[in-house]
C-alpha cells in the first residue's frame, strides 16, 4: 500500500554513474575515501560500464587522471587524452545503449589544481583564474569530447560565459545534437574532499575555488547564474553538491523548464560509507532515503556513486 501511494520514485533509470579513468595503470586503483570506487584503467572502465548497462543503467560521466599535467591543462583536450580515448572506447561498446558523459573542467589536468588558466604564477595571492582564456580551453574540450563520442558535455568550471562559448563551438564543429549540461549552481563545498582524492587534484600553495563557485550561504545567486546559463544554450543545469541544498533544487525545479540534476557528491557519499561501517546506521535504509530525498525535491537525474549499489540492490524504488 504504500508503495502504491508513495509521491516521489527513485528509478535506475533517473541515475547516472560518475566513474574516474587513470592515464598509465594496469590495474584498477582503489581510492580510499571512496570505498568502493575505483580509478579504472581503459579496459576495466570499458568492463564496468557493460556491467552497468546489463542492470539498466543508461548514463555515466567520466572523469579522468592524466599522467602528465600542465599549466592550461592540455590533457583535456588532446585527442590522445585519457577521457577522449575512454570516450571512443566506450562509443564502440555501448554508445547505443548508454548516455556517454563527460566532465568539462581542466582542475584535473593543470599543475595548478585550478579550474581554468591563471593570469599569474602559481601559489601567488594575488594571481587568479583568467576567465576569457579559460573559455576558449574549454571550447576545445567540448569538441574534442564530442568528437570522441560523447553524447553531453558537463561544464564543471562555473567561469561566466562558459554554457554560450561550448555551444558556439560545438555548433561550429558539426555537433549540433551534442547536449550540454550545465554545472549551474555549483557551491564552494567542504563536501568535495574525497573526489580529488579521486583525481589527484589539490591547489598548489593552498588557496580555494570561492572567487567562481558560488558562496554556500546564496539562494538568489543560484537562479541568476541558472537562468544565464539556459540562456546561453543550456539543455541541462545542474545543483551541486544535493542534499545541503535541497531548497536550491526545488526553486530551480519550480523556475525551468528544461532537466534539473543534482550531483550527490562524493563526501555525502562517504559519510553514508563511514557512518554504516561503524554500525551507526543502516547503510541501505540511509542511501536510498537520501536518493528519494533529491528527487523529492524535484531533481529529474542524479550523479551518484550510490548508482550500481541502487540498480544491483534498491532497483524495486524507495521503501
């Protein structure tokens, strides 16, 4: 009965799986704040995301860790780089039966650790990001994604302007149908620690990303930079991180007309990991109240690294 009643279903289907790929190793690394996530060589990401695709997941979105990096993050956009040669990977497996996506960032990818090319040297407190230099690299990951095969490229950075600059290059290199989703309320989070544990990613002399993502204490700012964004060409934005800002969701949900994701984000899949291995709570009850908990609060899809424990174990919806 209350399964039949219930107002708010949580589906595999409305879940895509974020999963990292590692320039240079022969076998699979765990990541240690992550448990339960790995950075997959080539061949073990290709085996993972038909595993995924035989329990009815339709999505991922890569990540990658290149073995080099440099100083406007080339790797990001190099045709040899790790995501692009996943991507095309992954096109000639299962590109008809799964949503290929595909971060656009270069945090993993510049000796910096920062989401775009600096105007100064490096741990210099008076350097910052260089926006318009950073929007014509990310044009060149956007085609070299598409290219690859990605279906949807996810522009990470938050730099103003990023959305209509993708799209521009995008249409300009014959990829009209490739759609973008838009990292649009990105949050500076202490939630984010363990996914650059993931991409090895830290800020050379310290310092943070606060001067392009958004201060955690704003609501208003969430729906001008959301509203800019579809805009400029948007087919998807996003909420990031989902459960700290589940009023975020739902005003962009009540506001748009096009998808609202939501990225439940790497520390708030951790702590559901620590908490249950110390027996404080029920790891399953836990994970798919959470999961309910964003689409109740309007997201259509969710990034989740929760997505093959829901389709192997939760597939039946929230209980």
């Amino acid at each position: 009965m209350r399964d039949l009643v219930a107002e708010t279903q949580l589906d595999v289907r409305q879940l895509v799986a974020p999963l990292f790929v590692r320039e240079g190793i022969d076998e699979p690394q765990p990541i240690l704040s992550l448990p339960g996530v790995v950075q997959h060589t080539r061949a073990s990401l290709v085996q993972e995301v038909r595993e995924l695709a035989a329990l009815g997941v339709r999505a991922v979105i890569l990540f990658g860790v290149p073995a080099q990096k440099d100083e406007v993050g080339s790797g990001a956009f190099d045709p040899r780089g790790i995501v692009q040669l996943a991507l095309r990977d992954l096109s000639a497996e299962v590109g008809d039966r799964m949503v290929l996506m595909a971060d656009l960032c270069v945090d993993e990818y510049t000796s910096h650790g920062h989401c775009g090319v600096l105007d100064g040297p490096a741990g210099d407190p008076h350097t910052s990001v260089d926006n318009d230099a950073t929007l014509e690299i990310y044009a060149r990951i956007a085609v070299a994604q598409a290219d690859a095969g990605a279906h949807v490229v996810a522009p990470s950075g938050m730099m103003d302007g990023q959305v209509g600059v993708i799209r521009a290059a995008l249409d300009g290199a014959g990829h009209r149908n490739t759609a973008i989703l838009a990292y649009s309320a990105k949050y500076a989070s202490g939630l984010y620690g363990p996914f650059r544990d993931a991409v090895d990613c830290a800020i050379v002399g310290g310092g943070d990303r606060k001067a392009y993502q958004q201060d955690w204490r704003n609501a208003r700012e969430a729906m001008v930079e959301v509203r800019a964004d579809i805009a400029e060409g948007a087919d998807m934005v996003m909420v990031k991180p989902a459960l700290s800002y589940l009023d975020i969701i739902s005003a962009v949900k009540t506001a748009v007309d096009v998808p609202v994701a939501a990225y439940h984000v790497s520390g708030e899949y951790s702590m559901i990991k620590a908490a249950a291995a110390n027996g404080w709570i029920d790891h399953d009850a836990v994970a798919t109240e959470q999961l309910t908990a964003i689409r109740r609060a309007g997201a259509d899809v969710i990034l989740t690294y929760l997505t093959r424990w829901f389709a192997e174990h939760a597939a039946g919806g929230a209980r």
